[in-house]
C-alpha cells in the first residue's frame, strides 16, 4: 500500500499556514513548491495565490516550513 501525507505550508513570517496539501513524498513536494515553477498566470487562482506568497516569503529570504498533519495508507 502507498502511504499518502497530509501536510500544511506554513508561512514563516508570520507562523500561519496558507495551504494544506497531500503527497506520496512529502521532502519531495516541499522542494517543487520552494523551487516555485509552477505556471499560474492567473492570480486569483490557488495556485496564482499560493505561487505569489512563496515568491514574497522567498523575497524576505525565508522559505515556507511544512508540517505533516496525516499519514494514511
């Protein structure tokens, strides 16, 4: 069976979380949102939204913390 994670960004400039999420490989996906390389054009969309906060976190030369809030299987 595939262990999934349920995890949370954290934003670090204020210490409240901006985005719950779920991986197989959670190291793996907090690398790709730091990394940032998603293409969302549109900022009213989630993930325009959560692409411009990690560029203003990364700005402020930090990077979101992300907490595991669930393992399923």
């Amino acid at each position: 069976m595939r262990k999934i994670y349920i995890y949370v960004l954290i934003n670090p400039l204020n210490n409240k979380p901006f985005y719950v999420g779920a991986s197989e490989r959670p190291e793996t996906r907090l690398s790709q949102h730091i990394s940032n390389k998603i293409f969302a054009p549109n900022p009213e969309t989630v993930a325009g939204m959560r692409k411009a906060l990690i560029d203003k976190i990364k700005k402020k030369g930090k990077v979101p913390r992300m907490k595991i809030l669930k393992q399923t299987t």
